[in-house]
C-alpha cells in the first residue's frame, strides 16, 4: 500500500508498482471520489492491474495495486 495525502476535489500523482513487472510509475488519483476501484494497463509491462484506492475525510490516500487476474 502506498499513503499520501491530498486536497479533496484534485489530481494527486502517486508512484506505484506494478504486481506483474515490479517496475514503478505514477498513477492519477481523482481524490472527489472517496472509495474507487478500477483496472489500468502497466505503462511498463502492459498488463492489467486493478487498483483498490482510498481517500479519507483528511485527504489521507492508500492505494492498493493487485494483478487483475489473482
């Protein structure tokens, strides 16, 4: 899991690793939406990875990146 935090309503950019290659690279976080999950090609390995986000009350943000196939 990765943490960060963030201003409600913005972009936040977050460096993540991808399950499949372990090379890393930045996601965009839409912090407007609290709970959000979703599938994104690795800029790397061009594998699908599902992301399980999470933005609190006081901006906290986790991310959790998992093959989409586990």
């Amino acid at each position: 899991m990765k943490f960060g935090e963030a201003q409600p309503n913005e972009l936040n950019s977050h460096q993540v690793q991808c399950p499949c290659c372990w090379e890393s690279f930045e996601l965009l976080i839409d912090c407007s939406v609290p709970q959000q999950s979703y599938v994104e090609d690795c800029e790397v390995c061009c594998r699908p990875i599902l992301f399980h986000v999470q933005v609190g009350a006081d901006g906290t943000i986790a991310v959790e990146a998992t093959s989409e196939n586990d």
